[in-house]
C-alpha cells in the first residue's frame, strides 16, 4: 500500500484534475490543449489501425500542424509531433503501397 503522503498526494492531484474540467476531457478539434500522452496515443492507434472517424481525422491534423506553427511550442511537444506527423505519413505510404500493389496485381491476372 502507498504511503499517506502518496495517497494524499494522488488525491489533491486528482481532485486538481477534475476541477479543470476540459482541458482533462479533450477532444481533438475542441479547443483543448494537446498533449504529448495524446500524441502518445495517436501513434499507437495509427499504428494499431484504429477506425477514426473522417471528422476526427480533419481536426486532428489541424490540431497537430498547429503546434508546429506556434512559436511558443517547447522543443518535446515539438519532437512529439513529429513523431505524429511521421507515423501519419508511414501509414499513408503503406496504403498507398497496398493499393498499388494490389492493382498492379489485378492488371496482371486479367
């Protein structure tokens, strides 16, 4: 079991979570801050093939393109979201390969 300081300190900090209401609930496209976890998150539902809605998708290159643009972005947020930008350009590549591939195999077979 965690010591008292630990638990208390768990608590007040998950009591200073909730009361900041939005910007813990996110939402991409919402206006609330991203963060290097969210990135986090996007590369592995990239990388996982997660299904995203379109919608979700817009608002999620904005968000992230807009941190490039802001001079006020710290160099980790920035290191971040090229990792995002990099894992979204890996996997438009492979699908791209895919369908070439699966095309020029169709041409083939006729």
């Amino acid at each position: 079991m965690p010591s008292r300081k630990q638990r208390k300190r768990y608590r007040r900090e998950l009591a200073e979570a909730t009361a900041l209401g939005s910007r813990i609930a996110g939402g991409w496209g919402a206006g609330a801050p991203v963060t290097p976890s969210d990135l986090l998150l996007m590369r592995q539902a990239i990388r996982e093939g997660w299904d995203v809605p379109q919608s979700v998708r817009g608002a999620v290159v904005r968000d992230v393109t807009a941190l490039l643009d802001d001079p006020a972005t710290c160099p980790r947020m920035l290191n971040a979201t090229t990792r995002a930008l990099l894992a979204m350009e890996q996997d438009n590549l492979k699908l791209l390969n895919d369908a070439v591939a699966e095309r020029s195999k169709a041409s083939h077979s006729i």
